[in-house]
C-alpha cells in the first residue's frame, strides 16, 4: 500500500495580508510610542534597580498592627461606600436621560411614525450631554471638586455620580434600543407613557443585560475610587498616597493586599448578580 505524500511546505495563503497589516500597525503605532516618550529601557538603568529593589524591599514583611490593620479596613469600607453612593447618584441622573435619548420610547414616533422637531432637540440634547458627562475622567471630576468642597470622599461620590451617569445613560439606550421593542410599542400605541413603557414594556426584556451592565460599572467605580484618593478625595487610595510619599513600603503592601482582596469581592458579588439573572 503507498502513504500518500505530504507536503513538507503548507504556504499561508493569508500571508501577504497579515504581513501588510502588521507593518501598517507598526507604522501607526511608532509615531504614537515616540510622541508618549516610552523608554522601557529605563526601568534597568542602575539608579532606577537599586531605588526600586530599596522601596520593594520594604514591603516585607506587610505592616499589620492593630490600630495599622483598622484604619484601613475603615478606609477600604469607605472606598465601598464611595463608589456606591457615586453609583446611586449616577442612576438617578442616568435614568432620566435613557428616557429621553432612546428613541425607541418616543411617542411622537410611534404616533405618527417620524419624530416631531422638538423631540429630535430634546434627543440630540440629551445624547450630547451624556457624551459631555462622560468625556471626562471621574479622576478630572475629582480634582475639580476637591477645589470645591475640600478634601474627603463628597468630591468623590460628585466625581463618579457625574462620569458615572453619562456611561450608564449612553449604554442604557443602546440596550433597549437593540432590544425587542413589540411590547414598548404596543404600551405606547396604546396611550401609555415613557415611564410606564419603560418599567413594563423594555425593562422585562433587557434586565438581566442592564443588571450586569450595572454591576460591571460598579465593581469600576470601586477601583475608580481608589484612585481619585491619589488626589485627596478620601477612602484607601488617600491612605495609600500618604504612605508612599513617606515611602512606608510596608504600609503600601498591606493596602496594595487589601485592595487586591476588595476588588475580588466586589468581582464575586458581581458574578452571583449576574449568574442569578442570566
């Protein structure tokens, strides 16, 4: 019997492509890492292993003193309260706005199939401050209110509640706009509000999506939270800041540890919602 012959050469008959897109991304990308200074070469200049190896070395062992270890878990379940008074806030003023920005909750447009010129303003309005809200960063917010009000978590819950709506409103719309609109259309056909479409006609429908959307933003304010501390807005990143400028390695540990192991709760209670309604 004769073993058919393989070939020892199989040519990709997509090389040509792939080559072409590789060097096209290269081209792009090497104006963009001159423009940013990337020097990764830095991190092994002499100076810069024996500063980083010195501060590293003093996050062992983690501090861990009582009155050390209390502090920061009052900090931490401030950073929880942080995020989720900001996500509060953001859903009052994001639910508001997907009312007026979904155009699949427009009355005018079920009524007589086009939209009236005050209905496209009040759309375009709504969709134009939702990109405003959330084109800055909840870290930018954050200084501005820490101008404001001084220092403490208030700039913090102000800064997520604001960024915090503009997301959640532009990805609310886009939700129930992609969903089955049959049963919106009928309540609103049938002299029903946006209100009333929305709580019986769309949100039966795209709960479990809106829920997990949720959830997913909340688990990022947590993180966002710690962040905005950097800049004086209160919870475990303020705590944090203070540290490092002591250069407490040790302290800076047991935060970093303590971090690492609220954002995995936050990330399990996040997939128990998400599990429950999928």
């Amino acid at each position: 019997m004769m073993l058919a012959t393989v070939p020892l050469h199989h040519p990709d008959p997509a090389w040509r492509g792939r080559v072409t897109a590789m060097a096209i991304a290269v081209i792009l990308l090497w104006p963009m890492l001159v423009a940013s200074e990337f020097k990764p070469w830095i991190l092994l200049d002499a100076q810069s292993l024996k500063a980083t190896w010195h501060f590293l070395g003093s996050f062992v062992p983690p501090a861990h003193s009582r009155e050390f270890l209390l502090m920061i878990l009052a900090a931490a379940w401030q950073t929880i309260a942080i995020a989720t008074a900001g996500l509060a806030l953001a859903l009052l003023g994001a639910i508001p706005l997907t009312l007026l920005a979904t155009a699949s909750l427009s009355v005018s447009l079920m009524e007589s199939g086009h939209m009236r010129l005050a209905s496209i303003f009040v759309r375009q309005a709504a969709r134009w401050l939702l990109v405003l809200l959330r084109s800055v960063p909840e870290l930018v917010w954050a200084l501005l209110f820490v101008r404001i009000v001084g220092l403490g978590p208030t700039a913090g819950v102000l800064a997520i509640a604001l960024t915090y709506s503009g997301m959640l409103g532009k990805v609310y719309a886009e939700i129930l706009e992609s969903s089955e609109a049959h049963a919106t259309e009928s309540l609103l056909k049938n002299g029903s509000g946006r209100l009333s479409a929305l709580l019986y006609g769309a949100l039966p429908e795209a709960a479990a999506e809106l829920v997990s959307y949720t959830t997913f933003r909340w688990e990022c304010a947590i993180r966002g939270s710690v962040m905005m501390g950097f800049v004086g807005a209160g919870g475990i990143g303020q705590r944090m800041d203070e540290s490092m400028k002591m250069l407490a390695g040790d302290e800076v540990s047991a935060m970093l540890i303590i971090f690492v192991l609220l954002v995995a709760c936050a990330d399990l209670v996040s997939a128990f919602l998400r599990k429950r309604l999928g």
